[in-house]
C-alpha cells in the first residue's frame, strides 16, 4: 500500500505493519527464531523511514520499500546507494518467492543482496546459486533482549546528550563516517527525520561522537553512529550504545537490534553490550 504516492523520481511503498508472524525456533536448522524475525522486520521500517527522508530531500533515483510473499525489500536505483538494495527476512519456505522477487522486472539494471539468515543457509545455498546469485560477504545481524533498566545513582553524571534538532549532530555524524557525495547526502536525509533520536557524546564540552536510534514498536533499531578520527579509541561508541539502550528499556522497548560487518570493532563492541550476535550470508545478483 503506497504511503504517500509517487512523489518526486520514487515510490516508497509500506513495510507491514506488525512483526513477520515467525515461529520460535531456538537454534534449530531451518527455522528463523521471534526475535531474528522481529529485529529484521524493525530494519526493514527503519529503512522505509530513510528512504522515505531520501525521496523527501530530492535524492536522484527511485526508492521503493515493501514486503509480499513473505519477503522484505528495498530498492535504490542510484548505483551510489546500492547497498541499500536487498531482499531479507527470509525464512526456509520463502526461499523461492526470494528468488522470484530478485528475477522481477523492477530490479532490472540495479544489482540486489539476498540475505540470509543462518538457520537457513544450508537449505537456501543450492536454490541461490542455481538461480546466478553468488557468495557476498556476510552481514552481523546483533539482538539483545531488554529488561527494565536499573535506576541512575544519585548524582550520576553522563556526557551524553540528547542532540535533538541541533546540526551539530550531523556534523559530527558525518565527519566521522568521512564520507561524502550522494551517500553522505542520504545519510543527512535520514538522520533529519523526526522519529530519530540523535544523541551527543561531549569530553568535556565539545561533541565528539554521533549516535542514533529509532523505535518501531516495541522494537529499537540501533542505528547510525561514529567518533570524530582524532577522539577515537577513548569508548565513545561504547558510552553511546549503554545511553541507547538504556534510552531503548526506558520507552518500553523489549529488543534492540543493530548491524554490523563482521569481526569488526562495532560487532565486538555490540557483543560486550550483551547482543547475540547473527551471522548472515549475503548473495548478489547484479542487474
């Protein structure tokens, strides 16, 4: 169902409204736990949102976000923006509607990621690369369940602070991530919509560190975040991620979910915080 209709140079098209309706599977081959299925459903809405924010601001290309069949999607057609191009959410009987989806004449010229979960790797391998997609390099998939966060001390003192609509976040965001062009534009896109929370890590009053997080549900995506080159190695990201899902427990979130690449500083750091931690295979098939 469209959310605002054709607007610009794209669609952007309504994720579902509620979880992926998917069986607990405790660890079993072949079946997608609750929570895996929950945090996927949770990225895909926060991808809708940035999208969303890209179409507002006028960024080149189409974006398109919608789930059917049982299968989630994204579509950016500007090459800049190709990572955000993926089909997920995928569980052992939706293996083959993947595969179709990635076949439709929609993705025609843009190169699109199947990811997929670990419990379904073995069963989904032989079908992707019968159908032309291959091995990519995997994805961290991080999920923490959240219980009620215990109470500040008194006098308690944090250098974090809410960011709110200063641009200082942005600034600080992105000289960290050192990027810029198209990719830096959509980055600023997203990080300006309303439903993010943006939060400041100052030492002792300058901004060193950028951090964000949006709620879907019950269900917090921690998402977007990164330190200044020359305050590195001081557990910026660290202070930020404890702020966020304290932030996260205290709106009545029971999960946090993130992603990361694998073996990475921001993996290790999600996996001290207490996050399983999901390995994902990634297949590619260019347009």
């Amino acid at each position: 169902m469209p959310v605002g209709g054709t607007r610009g140079r794209g669609l952007v098209v309504a994720a579902g409204s509620g979880p992926v309706d998917c069986p607990r599977g405790d660890g079993h081959a072949g079946v997608v736990s609750s929570d895996v299925a929950r945090a996927e459903w949770a990225l895909h809405r926060r991808a809708g949102l940035a999208c969303g924010a890209a179409l507002a601001a006028g960024l080149p290309g189409r974006f398109r976000v919608w789930d059917g069949d049982g299968v989630l999607a994204v579509l950016a057609t500007d090459p800049a923006l190709g990572f955000l191009s993926t089909v997920s959410g995928i569980a052992t009987e939706t293996v083959p509607a993947a595969i179709d989806l990635v076949r439709a004449a929609c993705w025609d010229g843009v190169a699109s990621t199947v990811i997929v979960p670990a419990e379904v790797h073995d069963t989904a391998e032989g079908p992707l690369r019968a159908a032309g997609l291959t091995r990519a390099a995997d994805r961290v998939l991080a999920v923490r369940r959240l219980e009620p966060w215990p109470g500040s001390a008194a006098g308690e003192r944090s250098d974090v602070v809410d960011a709110g609509a200063s641009d200082t976040f942005l600034d600080v965001l992105l000289a960290g991530y050192q990027v810029d062009g198209l990719v830096a534009a959509f980055i600023r896109a997203e990080h300006g919509h309303l439903m993010v929370r943006r939060f400041l890590l100052r030492e002792p009053e300058m901004p060193i560190a950028a951090a964000a997080m949006t709620i879907h549900g019950d269900v917090a995506v921690i998402g977007g975040a990164s330190t200044l080159p020359t305050h590195r190695g001081k557990s910026a990201q660290p202070r930020l991620l404890q702020h966020r899902l304290r932030t996260a427990a205290e709106a009545g979130c029971v999960l946090a979910v993130a992603t990361a690449r694998p073996d990475s500083v921001s993996a290790a750091n999600l996996h001290r915080a207490g996050f399983d931690i999901h390995r994902r295979s990634a297949w590619t098939k260019t347009g």
